[in-house]
C-alpha cells in the first residue's frame, strides 16, 4: 500500500473539490449571521498560510487564537497548519495570568483575536513574547483580511508530515501549572475519523452540525476536522451561548446534531419548557453531551421533545473523544429503564482507544461492578506533556495514560464514570460516587442543579454534603432529597447534610469545581 501522509491539507483539498458550495453559517457578536461555504474558507485558509508564511512563521511556530466559534476560527484550525504551523487556542474563559503563562509557555509568536475579546488580550498582553496581533473585526473587514491581502496566490505550501504537530491546547487542571497537549496532523486526521464513525456521532454529509463546545476548549471535540472530512454543513454560535440563542439558531439552519457541555444543555432544557411549542427543531436532532457526566434525567426529559442525547466522554489528552454511548444490538431487549441506563453510561471506546481499569491489587474485571482507574492508549492519546516532565507520572510505565477518572467497565467495555479520582467520597474506607448522588438529585423536579463533595468527618474519615441550586420559586427540603435518593443507594451513600446554594462554582470549561466546594465547607460541622 502506498505511504501516504495522514495530514490536513487532505481535508482542505477534498472538501474544496468535493462540498466547496456547503455552507458555513456564524452568528456574529453583533448577532447578524454571516454566511460562507468550505470553498472560500478553504480558500481563505489557504491564504493565511502564504500570509503567516510572508510573515516569517516557520515550520513548528505557534499561532494562537483568542476567538469565539466562527467561520475565521475555522480558517485558523485549517490554515496555521497548511503553513506548517500550530495553531494553540487560547481558552478565554481563563484568568489573565493563566493566559500570560500559557502563551509564554507555548512561546506563541502569533495571536488572530476577535475584536470583542480585545479587553482581555490587553490584560496579559505585556506579560507574553507574542510579536504580532491580528484583530477579527465583528463586523468582518480590518487587520485579519488585511493580513489575508498579503497573500499573492504564488506560494509553494511546506510538504507536511503526519507526525508534525498542528494544534496545541492546555488543560485546565484546577491544581498546578497548565499542561499542554500537542495534536499532530495524523491525531487530528484519525480523531476525526473516529468521532465521525456511526457508533460513534455518526457524522455525515446530510448533518447541519452546530459545535457550542467552544474551539478553545480541546479542539471543539474534533468537531471542526470531522465537519470539514464528511462534508457537514456548520453552524457557529459566536459568542451567544444563552438557551435562546442558541435554539433560535438551531432552528432557523435546521440543525441536525449539536454538541455541549450538560450546562448548556440543562439551560436549554429549561427554556424548551418554559416555552413547549416555542422552537420547530429538526426531527431527531442528536445533541452530543460530554465534558461532564450527561444525568440520566437530562436524556429522558429531551427525549420527550423529541430530541436525542448522545453521551459521550473524553479528555483534552485524548484530543479528546475516548468513548461514546450508543445502544448495541440488544436494544431490542432492553427494558426502557435498562436502556436509559446504557445511554447514561459514558459508553464504549471507540476503535483505536484501548481501555483497561486498574485498581490498587491490579487490573479489574469487565464485570460492571469493580472500580479502577481509566488507563487508556491510542493514536490520539497525548505522550507527555509539551515541556513539562512534572506530570510524567500520569503515564504508566507500561505506555498507559492514567485518566484519573474512576470507572467500571461493563462485559462489553461499555465505561461508566464513577467519579474523578480526586472527587471520590472515601467513607470509612468505603467508596462513594458523587457523580451518581449527583445524576440522582438532579432528576427532582425542584432541583436544578447538584454538586456532592466530600467534607472532613471526624469518625468517618469523609461524609458526602450536596450543595443543591433550586428552580426558581421551589421548595424541598432535606429530608425528602434524602428520600428521594434512598431506594436508590446504599444508606452509607447519602449525603449527611445538604446546603442550598445560589450557583454551583464552574471551572472555565463550565465543569462544577468541586474543589472550591470543598474548600468551602471543609470546617463543616456535622450535627
Ligand atoms: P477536560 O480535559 O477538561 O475535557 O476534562 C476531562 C475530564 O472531564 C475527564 O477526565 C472526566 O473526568 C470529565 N468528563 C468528560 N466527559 C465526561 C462524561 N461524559 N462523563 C463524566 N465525566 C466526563
């Protein structure tokens, strides 16, 4: 067979031959749509190849983004590595001084910024080596198409490798420096590929797919590559992440598949019942949840719209789609509640990403009900960190990495989350999932949303506390929380105190930080 190079110059060829008329629709910060097609972001992408080229970028630079998800944000993810280039995007849900750190760290030359997020650049501007800023206005026009200008169209591209890299992205761990995760241009090609799988999303040319996941945050789930590989018509938020917004733009480009963090999802769910009948939304949309666990709750209840919750998991080092949730041939079978339970799992790997779980005394059973910590390998899984040695131990020697999630692994591979290894409940030596206590509590109807955190326990060692958010104008108090979870659990498992609280505090991913919760109530004391 012939030796050829799994890189993206691939995908920006073909879909300019084979879809260059399909459409690329973004919701501006002004809030007008602007609309394109592949054909001329990939002739924009590859004009802002010879332009950083023209520039001085050399092969290996990093060119770094500061922009919400559109169609220029695409020409970046496109255009940075037809140059050779990397392209590191910078999460603009973090503080200044991460950014500082991380645009240092990543020795970023160049920065493509939307103009609305200029405040923030010009908080860590200073404190950054970048040599050039190039500024997206709102409304289109200004510095990046005067960048773009510079291109003549008389250019020879580098010829790429597979192994070189071509996108970059920090984790935001909530302990420690940021680390950094290098995807090359083979990573990027075979994600794509396996996010794109039907027992995977199940992307296609017929999709219309809208990507709330931010380009930030690990490279909008791949969402941006799959798209521009099967020929799916995209649709691009913005800044303009409210439920309405969103459902407003979901059903004026007939959306077929959108993908968020559960947050989005829950606010979305929130309006589509306020308001039944509001939105005509296309029949079987498929809405991807991921980042955090997808509550049981949450599936049935858009399943009642008529909408399709596929769950999936993934982490930033596995570039980052690991596992998706679909039913296997014995759905048939199952009985609803069996049924919703698989859908509530975190779901099988994909092919390529090997599993297993590993627990103190070795590795554990596919048995559904021994935990372990998730190791996986694969071709899109990170080998390290970019020039940073501190975190080697997440790697086992064995050439494992070690998620750090707890899980348990069903017969067939099928993960399911119990929770971060650091967020687990030890009591009185006995585990206890937060996810799980979590997943429950939220299928109350007062409840809106959950976080269970361990706290010091003088004779247990840790007890669970639940920080509750309520519906607006809902009351329940804790006694009947506790028995609405007690057929559920073992009585161990209950939580010992439940605290209302206005918001659950979020990580810049829109995770609960349960870190914080901790903080806050470790002096609790018990009754
Ligand atoms: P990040 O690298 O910021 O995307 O975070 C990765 C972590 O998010 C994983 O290690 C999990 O703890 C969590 N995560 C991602 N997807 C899911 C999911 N579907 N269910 C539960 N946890 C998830």
């Amino acid at each position: 067979m012939m030796q050829f190079p799994l890189t993206l110059d691939h995908l920006v060829a073909r879909a300019e031959k084979v879809f260059p008329g399909v459409e690329v629709v973004s919701r501006r910060a002004d809030r007008s749509l602007h609309r394109t097609t592949y054909g001329a972001v990939c002739a924009r992408a590859r004009k802002l190849a010879e332009a950083l080229a023209r520039w001085g970028l050399r092969p290996g630079d990093r060119v770094a983004t500061l922009m919400w998800n559109h169609a220029a944000h695409l020409e970046l993810y496109l255009g940075a590595p037809l140059a050779a280039g990397v392209v590191h995007t910078l999460n603009l849900r973090l503080h200044p001084d991460d950014l500082a750190y991380i645009a240092t760290h990543a020795s970023d030359r160049v920065l493509v910024v939307d103009e609305v997020l200029l405040p923030l650049w010009e908080k860590f501007r200073d404190r950054t080596r970048i040599e050039r800023a190039v500024v997206v206005p709102s409304s289109g026009g200004g510095e990046y198409e005067g960048l773009l200008s510079t291109a003549e169209g008389r250019w020879t591209p580098p010829v790429l490798s597979e192994g070189d890299a071509a996108g970059m992205c920090y984790t935001s761990g909530t302990t420690g420096q940021p680390k950094g995760v290098v995807y090359t241009h083979r990573s990027n090609a075979l994600h794509a590929l396996g996010v794109a799988l039907v027992d995977s999303l199940a992307l296609s040319h017929r999709d219309t797919l809208l990507p709330v996941v931010p380009m930030f945050h690990a490279n909008a789930w791949g969402l941006p590559h799959a798209a521009t590989m099967m020929g799916c018509k995209l649709v691009f938020p913005g800044p303009h992440l409210d439920a309405v917004s969103l459902l407003d733009l979901m059903q004026a480009e007939s959306v077929t598949c959108a993908a968020g963090v559960p947050t989005v999802w829950m606010a979305i769910l929130d309006a589509l019942q306020r308001e039944p009948g509001r939105w005509k939304l296309a029949p079987g949309l498929r809405m991807v949840v991921g980042g955090s666990a997808a509550p049981e709750s949450m599936i049935r209840a858009f399943d009642k719209h008529g909408l399709t919750v596929v769950h999936a998991w993934g982490m930033t080092e596995m570039s980052p789609v690991g596992s998706v949730s679909q039913l296997g041939p014995d759905a048939p079978r199952l009985s609803e509640d069996e049924a919703y339970a698989q859908r509530a799992r975190q779901g099988r790997p994909t092919p390529w990403v090997d599993i297993r779980a590993v627990s103190e005394s070795g590795e554990v059973p596919w048995d559904g009900r021994t935990p372990g910590e998730l190791h996986v390998r694969g071709p899109w899984v990170a080998s390290g960190y970019y020039q940073n040695d501190e975190a080697r131990e997440r790697w086992t020697e064995d050439g494992w990495f070690r998620t750090g999630d707890v899980v348990t692994l069903d017969a067939t591979g099928s993960i399911k989350v119990c929770d971060r290894l650091k967020d687990l409940i030890k009591s009185g030596g006995e585990g206890i999932s937060s996810v799980d206590l979590e997943n429950r509590l939220m299928a109350h109807p007062a409840v809106k949303e959950a976080a269970v955190v361990s706290v010091p326990h003088p004779k247990w060692s840790e007890r669970p506390l639940a920080a509750v958010v309520l519906r607006e104008g809902a009351r329940v108090g804790p006694a009947e929380l506790r028995d609405f979870l007690a057929p559920h659990f073992a009585a161990f498992w209950l939580p010992d105190a439940f605290v209302y609280v206005d918001a659950i505090p979020r990580t810049s991913a829109g995770k609960f930080l349960k870190s914080a919760l901790r903080e806050r109530f470790a002096d609790w004391t018990w009754g």
